[in-house]
C-alpha cells in the first residue's frame, strides 16, 4: 500500500493504524483460532464510529478486502485477512447500563465477560455466550445461543436497536421503528450488512444462578442424552442444560486418579430463585450417578467464564455444526459412538436447547430461521498441537457426518467452519431471499464478504 495513503487514513483516525512494519503488527493481526495465519495491509483500531466510517470508507475506495473483528472468536478466522485492511473494534467496548429501563448499550467490540460484568450489580442479564472472551458482535449477529435461551430467547430476541455503519459509510440507526428491513437482517444474518457499533439490549432480573458442570461415566451416554432429550422439552424454561463429551481437567472437584478421563457431561444453569436451585437440579442427579461435579450458587458471570481456562487464544480450531428437530435414539447412537473419541481436553461436543422462550419467535420475524429446531449440535475440535490438526479435523469431519443424516440441513452459522460457504442457503432457508435482498439494499457491492456470505 502506498505512504500516502496511509497517511491519510492516519489523519482520519483517532484509533492506531498498524501496518506490517509497525510494532504490535503481529499481535494486531493475530485472531483467537491459532490455524489462522493472514497478514493484512493495515489494521484499525476504532476507538470511535469516525474511525469506523474512515476505515469502512477507506477499504472501499481502494477496493481492499474488508474485515471486521469484534471479539475475534470466528472459527474460520473472518476477524482477519490477507492484504486488507481490519476493522478492530476491541477499543470500543464500554457497557452502559440503564437500570430504569432495564437495558444495556454494548459498543460494537464488547465481550460477553464485559457486558455480564457491567449487567451483574444490577441485578440484571441476557442470553449471550457460555465463554466470557467471546465477542457481543459476532455472537449477536449470528443468533446468540446461551444458558438463558430457554427462558429469554436468543440474544438478537432481546436487541432493540443498533447502531450500524453501512458499506457507503452511513451511518444508521435499526430497530423495529426505523429501517426495519436491515434490523430483520441483521438479527441473524451475521457480519454482512454493514459494521454495528453499539448495541441496545432488554435485560432481565437474573444475578446469582445454581449450577456447573456434572461429570457421569461414559456407559452412561445413552441414558444420559435419552435423558437430557425427554427432559428438556418439558423443563421449567429457567433451566438452560446441555450434555457434552468432555476429558476431565485436573480440577480439585474431580478426583485426581480420574483426571485426563473422558466423561459424558451436563452443564446446567438455574436462572429461577436460588433456594429451589438444588430441587430444580435434581432430575440430573437422579438419572445416574454423578462421578464429579462443581455445582452450587454462584454469580451469572462465574458460570459464563468457568470454562475460559479451558479455551486461552492461539489454540487450533476446527468445528461443525447443525441443528436437531428430534435427538433420535440412532442420533445418540451415533454420540455414543464418536464422542467419546474427544481428542483434547479443549475439545467438546455440546447440544444446546432452543426450545422454550426461542420458539416463541416466528421464523420469519428475524434472519435466524431455525425456530422449530429444538437444539443445536456443535462439535468444538479445538486443541494445542498443530501436528494433531489433520488427526482431529478427521475427528470433527467424521462425528459430523455421522449426525447428519439424523439433523436438519443447517446449522448455526457461529458454530460453522470456513468450508462451509455451501451450507448458508439452507442455513436461511425461507429467508435466505429477503436477505439477498436486504444485502442488494444495503451492500450491493460485498464490501463486507468476510463472514459466513450472503452474496448480493
Ligand atoms: C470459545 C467459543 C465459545 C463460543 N460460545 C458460544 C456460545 O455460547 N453461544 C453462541 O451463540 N456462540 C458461541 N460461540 C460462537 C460465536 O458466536 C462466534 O464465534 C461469533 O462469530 C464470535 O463473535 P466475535 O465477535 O467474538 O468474533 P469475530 O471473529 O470478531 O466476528 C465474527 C463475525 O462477526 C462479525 N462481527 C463481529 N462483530 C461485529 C460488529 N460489531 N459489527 C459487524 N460485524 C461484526 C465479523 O465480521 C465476523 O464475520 C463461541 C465461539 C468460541 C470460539
């Protein structure tokens, strides 16, 4: 890229502008999947929507590939790019809350972990992630699956407006009252309409929950998820759970002779009164004996960061994902079979409820068009060693496509792999039109084409 150029968008930006000569360089291009390696032009740090607008501005006139980071935490790494320029919203992550309203204002590169932080001393939450370090933005954008879905819906159910800087560099506000077409995008349809730099969320009384993790023997897998399916059509909708296939790290909770095992997990989260906490959980006591397991009261943030020692940045990611209508006993079968081959302590599988408060929704109210699905499947191939990466995407590639034939077409675009451009159709199904048509209105050059793409 020439000098000049650079130095233009310097003079337009508050925020550091790094290229590959600048010290930092390597930290600024770097994203949280380890397997990504791109080198681009020129990174933004925005610290406000002008440096935003500069940057979105700037990409465009010199036709550079434009990627747009939040938390970073896109598996197929869209947070990055080779010769481009990067948006980086980490600056701009501050929180306000407005306890008379219930409702929280999230700048665009804002983690969970700083939102629940903000939202706890009021007493106040809504549904984000299960990690803390993953990013408001890409999480949102996509759905927004977590511990309160059952109860509260998916995160994009509890947005009431945006902020958005658009690809002509306009900047926008959507909601349900203004540009009604792009806010029904965006609920959904992920990073393709244009850069979001604040987010209004409605918030909901939740501040100490009851729950953790409860580790069972493997024999009991089919039990377990038969289990887990019943139960969870019919549960109390303040309890969010989920089974996961899961080697036991060397915590004090688990006995030290059974660290480095591999378990059938659930992670449970009561979201109603603490002091029925431990009678809500007993159903997942009953079913089998639980060999270990760390629950009890504990603030909401606890448990949406009790995994994050789990899952630093720079390991290796790979994962596939899709969405479950009826977990049939062959779909079990099929668990029982490759779950347990979990390769890494990092590594997991977990099936998410989206029934309850989620289905309330129709399917064509927002982007996300999986309302009926009653979970979502993901497998997290995640692990340290680059030499095992050919091992475990097999390991991923194999579990994967011995589900399918007993889950729906789509899955849950955050969930998805960088090869899985092919699936975004039927990831939209019936709205996969409107939003070609939204991505003509507002983006009919693809600008932003970084993400899991809807092609204008
Ligand atoms: C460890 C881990 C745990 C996870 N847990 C959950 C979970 O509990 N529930 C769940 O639903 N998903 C979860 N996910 C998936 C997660 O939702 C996606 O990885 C999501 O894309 C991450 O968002 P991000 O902002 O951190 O990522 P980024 O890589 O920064 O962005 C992802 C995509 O969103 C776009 N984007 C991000 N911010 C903005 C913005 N402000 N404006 C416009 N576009 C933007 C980017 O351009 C990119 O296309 C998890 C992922 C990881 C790695």
């Amino acid at each position: 890229m020439k000098t000049l150029a650079i130095d233009e968008l310097r003079e337009r930006v508050r925020g550091n502008v790094i290229i590959p000569e600048d010290e930092g360089y390597d930290e600024a291009r770097r994203v949280y999947n380890g397997m990504i390696d791109r080198h681009p032009a020129v990174v933004v740090r925005a610290v406000n929507v002008g440096d935003v607008i500069a940057g979105v501005n700037f990409a465009r006139e010199n036709q550079l590939d434009l990627a747009v980071r939040g938390g970073g935490h896109s598996v197929p790494g869209f947070g990055t790019c080779d010769d481009g320029l990067v948006i980086d919203l980490s600056p701009m992550r501050g929180v306000r809350v407005d306890p008379a309203t219930a409702t929280a204002r999230a700048e665009g590169g804002a983690t969970w972990g700083d939102f629940n932080a903000a939202a706890y001393p009021f007493g106040l939450a809504t549904t984000g992630g299960i990690i803390s370090t993953t990013g408001v933005g890409g999480l949102t954008l996509g759905g927004g699956i977590g511990y309160l879905t059952r109860g509260r819906g998916l995160s994009i159910d509890n947005l009431l407006s945006v902020d958005v800087v658009t690809a002509d560099g306009r900047f926008l506000v959507a909601s349900e009252r203004e540009h009604e077409d792009l806010f029904w995008a965006l609920r959904g349809g992920g990073g393709n309409f244009g850069v979001v730099t604040s987010f209004e969320f409605r918030l909901h009384p939740v501040k100490d929950i009851y729950g953790g993790p409860m580790f069972y023997e493997l024999t009991e897998v089919g039990n377990i998820l038969r289990f887990y399916r019943d139960y969870i059509a019919e549960a109390p909708e303040q309890i969010g759970a989920f089974p996961a296939f899961q080697i036991a790290p060397p915590l004090p909770f688990i006995p030290e002779d059974r660290h480095g095992d591999t378990f059938i997990a659930m992670v449970a989260c009561w979201a109603g009164p603490l002091e029925e906490g431990e009678r809500a959980l007993r159903p997942f006591h009953d079913v089998a004996p639980v060999v270990a397991e760390h629950v009890g009261p504990m603030p909401y943030p606890a448990l949406n960061s009790a995994f994050d020692p789990l899952l630093p940045p720079g390991l290796q990611h790979y994962w596939k994902a899709s969405f479950v209508t009826e977990l049939t006993d062959e779909a079990i079968a099929a668990h029982a079979v490759h779950g347990p081959g979990v390769p890494a302590v990092n590594s997991t599988m977990h099936i998410y409820p989206i029934n309850g408060a989620a289905h309330r929704t129709a399917t064509d109210a927002t982007a996300f068009a999986y309302r009926d699905a009653n979970f979502a499947t993901v497998i997290a191939g995640v692990w340290p060693d680059p030499g095992r990466n050919e091992a475990n995407i097999e390991w991923v590639r194999g579990y994967y496509e011995a589900i399918a034939p007993h889950s729906e077409e789509g899955g849950y675009i955050n969930f998805m792999a960088g090869d899985d451009q092919d699936r975004i159709r039927v990831n939209y199904r019936g709205n996969y039109a409107r939003l070609v048509e939204v991505k003509r209105m507002y983006d009919p050059d693809n600008l932003f084409h970084l993400n899991q793409n809807i092609r204008p």
